[in-house]
C-alpha cells in the first residue's frame, strides 16, 4: 500500500519521510490551513527531493488556470484538487490531478467513477481534522482505486490493510503539532501501512 504524507511544511520533515519509506509528499497551497506553505518555498524543498518521490500539491478553491500556473511554478507531479468540482473543470487542467471526495455519506463513495482519488471524511476546514470515515463503508467492495484519508495514525492504520485501499493519505496523525511531523510517529505509520509490521 502507497503511503502519502501530507502537510510538508519544511525540507527536514520532508526528508525525514521519504527516507522512511514515504511514496508521496503533499503540499498546501490552502491559506487558513495550519500547513500552509507559501509556493516558492515548498518549489525549494521540491527541487531538493531525490527521485522516485511523487510531490502533490494541494490546491482549494482556486481556477483551474491558478492551478495549472502553479503546478509549472512548482514543477509538482499530482494536482491534488480538493474541492468540488465538475468534467468540465478537470478537461481545463493542463497536469495529471487526483480529486478528492469529502465524503459525507457511503454513497459518496461513487463520486468521480474510476477514477483514482482521495476519500476523505467531510470537514468544513478541508482536511488535516482527525476526523474518519466509518471503515464499514469500505466492506464488500473494490476499493483499489481509493487512497483512503482521514483520521489515520499509526495506531490504527494497520486495520485497514485488509480493505485493499491503493494507499493512504495521512497529516495531523503524525504530527508533533500542525506542520511538524513526528519522526517515529512517521516511521511507524508507514511500517504499518506498507508492511504490516508491529515496529517500535
């Protein structure tokens, strides 16, 4: 299972993730957010990064040519477009993106078809809450085109290697505070999600 770590708001923690076995970074462009950076600073962690890393960057609210100027600023890989948004937006987005459904009941969990995109529980100050989904939604289905988000830590990811999510988005569950990541915390939940391991 992919992990992502979301809420990068400095190169240490960003290094510090990807040498614990992180997939993906995420970046805030989202201004009320606690995890907000501003674009030329996350550009310079982003250029600093080894290969192989995938780096999102997460937009709200904005214009689909906002998004796509920043998306060449940053030289960023996913778009992660956390808003409601129709075809008509996606078919303007000149960068791979990843939609996100705030879920507010199972049925939500159709939104945007095939398509491979974050689930995250619905939450007016978009993400990094705590908040969970009920994991009972997720039973007796194809889940592996859903990156699951949402009040993850490394206490209770292991539960749901068994859904068979494509991976799992995490933020505030490992943190030491809002846009500082815990090393351990870190190195535990991506053990667990990856590998399943009971580690220290």
């Amino acid at each position: 299972m992919r992990v992502k770590i979301c809420g990068i708001t400095n190169y240490e923690d960003a290094k510090m993730a990807v040498d614990a076995g992180a997939d993906a970074l995420g970046f805030v462009f989202y201004r009320p957010s606690p995890r907000f950076i501003e674009a030329k600073e996350a550009k310079k962690i982003i250029e600093k990064l080894p290969p192989f890393v995938t780096k999102v960057a997460l937009f709200v609210g904005m214009s689909a040519e906002a998004i796509n100027g920043a998306m060449e600023f940053l030289k960023a890989d996913i778009a992660q477009i956390h808003f409601d948004v129709d075809e008509e937006f996606f078919s303007k987005l000149n960068c791979k993106y990843l939609p996100v459904v705030r879920a507010k009941e199972k049925k939500d969990l159709k939104k945007y078809g095939n398509r491979y995109k974050i689930v995250d529980a619905f939450v007016k100050e978009y993400g990094g809450s705590g908040k969970r989904l009920p994991i009972e939604w997720f039973e007796n289905r194809d889940n592996s085109n859903i990156i699951l988000a949402g009040g993850l830590t490394p206490e209770n990811v292991f539960e749901v290697g068994r859904y068979g999510f494509y991976g799992v988005d995490v933020s505030s569950g490992v943190e030491i505070r809002p846009g500082k990541k815990d090393k351990k915390k870190v190195r535990k939940f991506i053990e667990l999600a990856k590998y399943g391991l009971r580690c220290g």
